[in-house]
C-alpha cells in the first residue's frame, strides 16, 4: 500500500471533518485534524449538525462524554451525512463500561449508516457482542483473536471495523490489516485514541473510495509520528506537543521508511 498517497491527499483536498465528540479531548482532535492540514468543524448543537454535515467530507462521531440529548444530535448528523454520502466514523469510546453506553452505541448503529467504527480490543468486542468489559474509556484484555473480530464485525455490519492498541487492525469484508507503527507513549496522553478516530476521519474524507486502506493509512502516518515524537522527549506532556508537530512535520521519507503495513 502507498501510505504517503493518503496523506498527500488529505492535504491537497483539505477535507472538513464534522466532529460530535468527547468534550475532553475536543481541542485535540481538532487540532490533530488541523495538523495533519484538514480542516475541523466541532458543531453539536441539533439546529445545525444537518446542515454542518452537508458541507462536510467526513462525520465523525465520539460517545466518550455521551448525553441522551447528544445522541439525538449525532443521530441527525449521521442521517445527513448518509444523505451527502459521506463516510461516517463512530469512535465507541467506553463501550462495554456501562449498560448505557451499550445502549446507545448500538441505537446509533441502527438509526443510520456507519462507515467506519472505530475502538480499542474491548470496546470493538463488546460492539460485536462479546461479554466483556471496558475498563472506564481503558480497553480491558480480550482472549480472542482480535482480527478475527473485527472481521467478523465488517462482514455483520457491512463496513470498516478499526481496533486500536499495540497493534491496530482494520478490517473490512474482504481484507484484514495489520498496523504495527506507534509508541508506548501514545497510551499514556489523554486523547490518543480520540484524536485516532479524527484522523480516520480525515483521511476517510479525502479517500472515500478506499475506505479500509484510508483508514490503516491514517493509523499508519499517526502512528510514525508518535515514534519521531517519543524520540525527542521524556514525559507525556512534551509528548503531546511533539506529537502535533510531528503530525504536521511528516515527509514521504519518513512515511516510506517507516511504515508498518501488513495483510
């Protein structure tokens, strides 16, 4: 695979990535998004996710801070993205940690069309109807084959399945990936994992055709950006802006060398 044509065209096309997400993490994921030379729009408010949506390349949403109200938005959001056609991440963040967060995740799948979804080993397993349990937003051990899941999971639900860890997979009906760039580091910052789902989304918006490959791209180029940043400081908090400007800073050299992309 050609990563670095994936970046590239993130940064010619500049897709607008709508965001409902995590309120913790939200300046984050924007400005990975900006970073990587996308745009973000962060609008939840229910007057106007329809129309943001219709200008938009990609929606991603994000239940890690979730409401019942904030649900309804992203319910609205999703249905005008389906209608654009626009791909749509769903980040199940804490999926597995509370009956309402199960809820919910499985609501939004029904109400519209997602694309892509997107969560650490726990939160897809429990997605894909295993019982287990999401340590808070902090994946907890899964015995089975991860990729055997997320397989499972695309070939169910008819999409792209992302499972973030040591390890990401990317899973869709037909073909499996293995990313095995990224840093310990990375698991240690508040955000990593949001800030992951918007890069999918970036790169999903300026790739809609290729979708699986789009979205193992993304992880990839993020990934090597989290390994140049680690080099270059000691603790999470230097990390985290390292980490920003290695997103902007990325080359073809550093993406060609680096990448670790694997069937």
């Amino acid at each position: 695979m050609d990563v670095y044509s994936f970046l590239e065209a993130v940064r010619q096309k500049k897709p607008l990535v709508h965001h409902l997400t995590n309120w913790v993490t939200i300046y984050d994921c924007a400005q990975v998004v900006k970073s990587l030379g996308a745009s973000p729009v962060m609008a939840h408010a229910p007057e106007e996710v329809a129309d943001m949506a219709g200008l938009s390349s990609a929606l991603v949403l994000n239940i890690g801070t979730l409401t019942s109200e904030f649900i309804e938005s992203m319910k609205i959001a999703a249905r005008a993205a389906n209608k654009k056609g626009i791909p749509v991440v769903l980040d199940v963040c804490g999926a597995g940690a509370t009956t309402f967060r199960d809820q919910k995740s499985f609501e939004l799948l029904k109400s519209a069309r997602v694309e892509i979804i997107k969560g650490n080993a726990s939160e897809v397993a429990r997605i894909a109807g295993r019982d287990v349990r999401t340590r808070g937003v902090d994946a907890a051990a899964v015995r089975e084959d991860l990729g055997e899941i997320a397989s499972l999971l695309a070939n169910e639900r008819d999409c792209v399945v992302a499972v973030t860890g040591e390890e990401d997979i990317v899973a869709d009906p037909r073909s499996v990936f293995v990313v095995r760039n990224g840093h310990e580091m990375m698991a240690r910052v508040v955000g990593t994992g949001c800030m992951a789902a918007s890069v999918i989304g970036a790169f999903a918006g300026a790739s809609p055709d290729r979708l699986s490959e789009a979205a193992a791209a993304g992880l990839a180029c993020y990934g090597i950006a989290g390994e140049l940043a680690a080099e270059e400081c000691a603790g999470p908090a230097a990390f985290k802006e390292r980490l920003m400007d290695r997103v902007f800073q990325l080359t073809a050299d550093d993406v060609v060398t680096l990448q670790k992309v694997s069937p």
